[in-house]
C-alpha cells in the first residue's frame, strides 16, 4: 500500500495526522533537477467525483530533496520511491545517476508523461520507441529498482508497457492523471490557468481498471495500481485485474488517513475471505472471467 | 493541526445566503487561534468530493464550541446552510498561521470585507483579552446594511467601529478602504489586519505600505489538501526580489501584506 507521487508531499505535511510507518511506501512529489516554480493559478478545479490538477511541477530541486527532504522522510522508516521528471532524455538519466549511489531510496519512478522538448513537446510516455529509451538509458545509469509511471492518455497502453519492460522496468505503476479541462462560465475562460489539467480521483477509477487490465495480461512485472482508490473494495478491484501493490491518491486529500482506512478494509476483507496474503489475490479477475 | 469531528448544534440566517453556525467540538475550541481555519467535509460522499476551509470566527471555551460564518455560493456551502442541528462532520484543524497578536498594548486597525469578518471578530476578540488590552478600532464594509453579518459581534469587541457600505444603507456611502484612508491619515495606528476580498486586501495594502503601516491579511485560495502537500492553494509571493509561490493552507492563510506579490494575484476568486 502506497501514497501516490504528488498526493503525499514529501510526508511531512502529513506526518502530524498519520502513521506513516504503517504504509508499505511513499511515491514522492515528482523531484526535477533545478527547483521549480510551478504553474500560475487557478492550479486545481473541482469536478464530480474528483479533480483536475495543473500543479507543474513544483519541487525544491534535486539538491534540496537530498539535503532536506529525503532525511525528514527517512525517519518515518517505510521505503521511499522517488518520482522523478525531466524535460530532457539527458535530464531524467542526469537525474538517476545522481540518485543511483543514495542507499536511503528504494526505488526510483520515471513519471514519463511529461513533454519530451527534444521531440516538440511530444511525451515520453506516448510512443513506444521513445519509452523504450528512455527506460533502456536510465536503466544503464541506477541500479535501483526502476518503476515506470504509465500515463492513460495513450491509445495503447499495452504497447507503452511492453517498451517500458524492455527498456529494462522492474515495474509498471499506472495510471497518471488523465488529461481533462473544465470552462469557469462565470469568468468565460478555462477553469486552469494551464487550460488542461489532470484529472484525478474516484472518477477516473474504472479506466484505471481497465487499464491494470490490460497491462497484467500485455508484461509479467508486477504492478502498482492507482487511480481514484477510496476504499478497500476499490483497492481489490485493481489487485485482482492484476496489480501487485496499489496506491492511494486524491483521496489522501478527503480523508488523511485514507491508506490506512484501505490497508484495514484489505486485512478485514483476507480475513473473512480466508486469504493468506494480499497478494495470492493479484490477478485473481483474470482467471475468474467468465 | 488534528482530525476530528464536530457536531452542528445551532444554525442561524444572518443575511441573505448567510448563515452562522455552531459546531460543538473541545478540542478546535481549545487549539484554534484567530486566522486559522478548518477544512471541512460537507458530505461523507463524493459529492463534492473535497473538503472546504472556513475560517474560526470565535471559540467558547466553556462550551468547546466554534463558529463560523459561512457565504452559501455554491454546492458545498449549500448543503452547509441546510444543515441540522445534530448533524456531525468531519474536519480538519485548526490549520494554517495566525494573525501575529502584539505582545504589548498597540493600536490596531481591523479592516473586514463581508464574510471576510470572520476571522476578525475573534482576533478582536484575543486583543482585548491580552494581559495589555489593545486599543481596537474595526471597520466594516459590505455590499449593503443587510450584509453586515455580525456586525453586532464584532463591533463589541472594538473600542472604536465604523461601517460603509456601497449604498449607503448603513455607515458612510463607498467602500471600506475610504475609511482606512481617514483613519491612516489621522496617524497612531500600530498595525493593521484584514480579511476580504482580493481587490480590497490589495487597497489596503498599498495603503498601509505608503503610510508604513505593518500589515497582515487572510487571504483564499482553492484548496485541496490543506495540509501542504498538494500545492494547489498557493499565492505568489515575494522575497528578495524573486517571485515564489507560497501555500495557503501552510505558510498562510495570513501573510504580510508587504510579502504578497498583488500584481500577480488574480481576483478571480472574488465574490462580493
Ligand atoms: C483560508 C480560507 C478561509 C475561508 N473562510 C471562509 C469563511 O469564513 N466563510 C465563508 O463563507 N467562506 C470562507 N472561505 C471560502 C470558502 O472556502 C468557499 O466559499 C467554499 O469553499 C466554496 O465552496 P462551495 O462548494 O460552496 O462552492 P463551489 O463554487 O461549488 O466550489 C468549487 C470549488 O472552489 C472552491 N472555492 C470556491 N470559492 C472559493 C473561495 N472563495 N476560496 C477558496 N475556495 C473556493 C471550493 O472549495 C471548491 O473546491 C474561506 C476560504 C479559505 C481559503
Ligand atoms: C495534485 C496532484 C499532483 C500530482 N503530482 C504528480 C507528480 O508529481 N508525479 C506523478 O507521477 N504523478 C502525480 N500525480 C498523479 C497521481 O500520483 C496519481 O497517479 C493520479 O492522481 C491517480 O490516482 P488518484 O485518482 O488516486 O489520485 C498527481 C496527482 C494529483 C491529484
Ligand atoms: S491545499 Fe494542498 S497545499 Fe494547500
């Protein structure tokens, strides 16, 4: 049971309202080489049943991650993932070499549905060739488990997943927000100063689903699902399309101990249903199709 | 900052679309100092989906009670002013930084902006509490005389108290900050606080800073979180020369006014 990149800080914001040593690990802030201001507001605009969000990026940098934030998050004792996003090929293996020799991290999550300026602001995480190496590069330069972050607003997200893997995944977490906008009528103008903004939360869940779906019947490597997982029965759903560990993340933002709440419904649902682990679920749909 | 629950014990229509509501709830009562807020959830279900900040208008300590005061404008704050007594809600708080009270016995200027009131009457409040009592003078302005919510309250707590209104119905005909020029003018003003809309806070600011007056103002911002993590409150700010954006909820909801970059703040979330 994880907290989602972006939806968690870096712990401490929450560290007062929960215990975050019962989490088996936080997906941090997406961390960029040079700090970064973020966008302009309006940043986030509410719609039914979850959000969009324009947040851009805001983080203090590589250098102070590592100075301040990674130490505050160490002490919470659970594994650390570190989300990390560049602009550039050279950015993002810029960005894992540095962070290869940090033991205090476990895992490192390519967030790779961010606009590639070598190739005119196409994504990463939209074509396949473009995902594989990326992967393959990164995967050369850290020996930390390397998870990729799969964006929905792709036409195939089995291909992206397959290229992810051959570039050298240990896993894939899916999915990132889906690309979404929102007209303010009163002022006649978009809702977010970026004009689209991602769209999170329990609205998005069944195309989480299906993509967890998907992806479990397209790679073998364990998956991290998310996408608008409120309760447990939520967090059931992805486990038996296929994921191995899931996420909690707009809802972090209802109910601060939501992971908790979702990590207590999963024991209780284990016990009554006689499961030994969690995970003797993972993928259980697919064998339960009809 | 604590999760916790509070129960609804009186609601009451101050105004059009305005309702004061009391919450019983010990421990906020206790923590909440003035300009902090709670982040509430409406409704248990996703609709809406996230919660919403009020700030504290007064605590009762005896009671364990709070109150706010609170503008229905849209979904959330609608179901909030149909309410029933008894009904329990979850929130969150007290949260954010506090108006930073004189230690001494200052002169103070409250300036509030309709529902903008709120946080002031309880820092009106704590000044006269103080073991030095501060000599407080309030101003309000709104709309119309029907939308001086509170007035009463919070004109008790101030030693001095004048209102304005857009139409003249009660008080000096214009806006609030055509008083805080007088007032300015006559000089002996240790400090000022405000809460408001956007275009006020940001007269009062320029107002105080040609008069070299130390001001704090609570501003809004959309919230999601509002705990610092989610980064969608925050305000562009100014520190050095460079422009940087702060979070609401975190570093806010008071700033000082000579922190807040007022060019770059949109007023889109205005509403009076
Ligand atoms: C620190 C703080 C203190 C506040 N104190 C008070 C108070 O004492 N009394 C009061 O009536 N209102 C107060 N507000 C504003 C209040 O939070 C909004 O009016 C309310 O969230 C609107 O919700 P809604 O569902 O009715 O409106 P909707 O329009 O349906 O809300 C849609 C979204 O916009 C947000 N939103 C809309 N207007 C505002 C706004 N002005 N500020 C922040 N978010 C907004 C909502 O939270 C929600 O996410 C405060 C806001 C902040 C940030
Ligand atoms: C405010 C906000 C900020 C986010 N920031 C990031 C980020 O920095 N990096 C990232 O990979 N995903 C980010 N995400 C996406 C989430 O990690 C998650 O993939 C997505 O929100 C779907 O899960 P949910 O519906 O449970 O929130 C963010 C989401 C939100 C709502
Ligand atoms: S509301 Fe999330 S950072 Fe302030």
């Amino acid at each position: 049971m994880l907290v989602a990149s972006g939806t968690f800080g870096f712990g401490e914001e929450y560290a007062e309202l929960v215990d975050i040593s019962r989490l088996g690990g936080i997906c941090t802030k997406a961390v960029t080489l040079a700090p970064r201001a973020g966008n302009p507001q309006p940043r986030i605009w509410e719609t039914p049943a979850g959000m969009l969000n324009a947040i851009g990026w805001q983080n203090p940098g590589l250098e102070v991650f590592l100075e301040e934030k990674l130490p505050t998050l160490r002490q919470y004792e659970v594994p650390i993932i570190v989300n990390v996003a560049g602009e550039t090929r050279a950015e993002y293996v810029e960005l894992a070499a540095r962070l290869d020799n940090v033991a205090a991290i476990s895992a490192l999550e390519l967030n790779i549905s961010c606009p590639n300026v070598e190739h005119g602001g196409l994504q990463f995480g939209v074509a396949p060739d473009l995902t594989e190496d990326l992967v393959g590069a990164v995967r050369q330069v850290t020996d930390h488990v390397l998870i990729t972050k799969l964006s929905p607003n792709v036409t195939d997200v089995s291909a992206i997943a397959q290229a992810a893997v051959a570039g050298g995944s240990d896993a894939l977490s899916l999915i990132n927000t889906l690309v979404g906008m929102a007209i303010d009528v009163e002022g006649r103008r978009p809702a977010l100063a970026n004009i689209t903004g991602g769209l999170s939360g329990p609205a998005i869940r069944p195309v989480a689903v299906r993509m967890t779906w998907q992806v479990a019947e397209a790679v073998d490597v364990p998956i991290i699902g998310m996408g608008g997982i409120t309760t447990a029965e939520d967090a059931l759903q992805f486990i038996m399309a296929g994921a191995s560990a899931v996420a909690v993340g707009t809802a972090n933002f209802v109910e601060p101990t939501a992971a908790l709440s979702v990590i207590d419904g999963l024991i209780e649902y284990c016990r009554h249903h006689n499961v030994a682990r969690i995970t003797d679920l993972t993928g259980a749909a697919h064998s339960g199709r009809q | 900052m604590l999760t916790t629950q509070a129960e609804l014990t009186r609601r009451e229509q101050v105004a059009p679309e305005h309702y004061l509501l009391t919450f019983v709830c010990p421990p906020i009562a206790e923590q909440a100092q003035p300009g902090q807020f709670v982040h509430l959830r409406v409704t248990k279900g996703l609709e809406p989906l996230l919660r919403r900040p009020f700030s504290v208008m007064n605590v009762n300590l005896s009671q364990g009670s709070f109150q706010l005061l609170i503008q229905a404008v849209g979904q959330g704050t609608q179901i909030l002013a149909q309410a029933q007594a008894g009904a329990v809600f979850d929130l969150l708080g007290p949260v954010g930084q506090p108006f930073p009270l004189p230690d001494g016995a200052e002169q103070v200027l409250l300036v509030a902006g309709g529902v903008g009131v709120a946080p002031l009457i309880f820092v009106a409040e704590r000044l006269k509490e103080q073991p030095a009592p501060c000599y407080v003078q309030g101003l309000f302005g709104a709309q119309t005389e029907d939308y001086l919510c509170c007035w009463l309250e919070f004109s008790t707590r101030c030693d001095e108290f004048a209102t304005a209104t857009e139409d003249g119905s009660a008080g000096e005909k214009g806006l609030v900050t055509d008083l805080l020029d007088k007032q300015l003018d006559r000089g002996g003003v240790d400090r000022v606080y405000a809460c408001g809309p956007v275009a006020m806070l940001a007269e009062v600011a320029r107002q105080c800073q040609e008069q070299q007056v130390p001001c704090w103002v609570s501003v809004e911002q959309r919230m999601a979180c509002g705990v610092g993590a989610c980064l969608g409150c925050v305000i562009p700010t100014r520190c050095e020369g460079s422009q940087h954006y702060q979070r609401v909820c975190r570093e806010g909801p008071v700033f000082a006014a000579a922190q807040i970059d007022w060019e770059a703040m949109s007023p889109e979330l205005d509403r009076c």
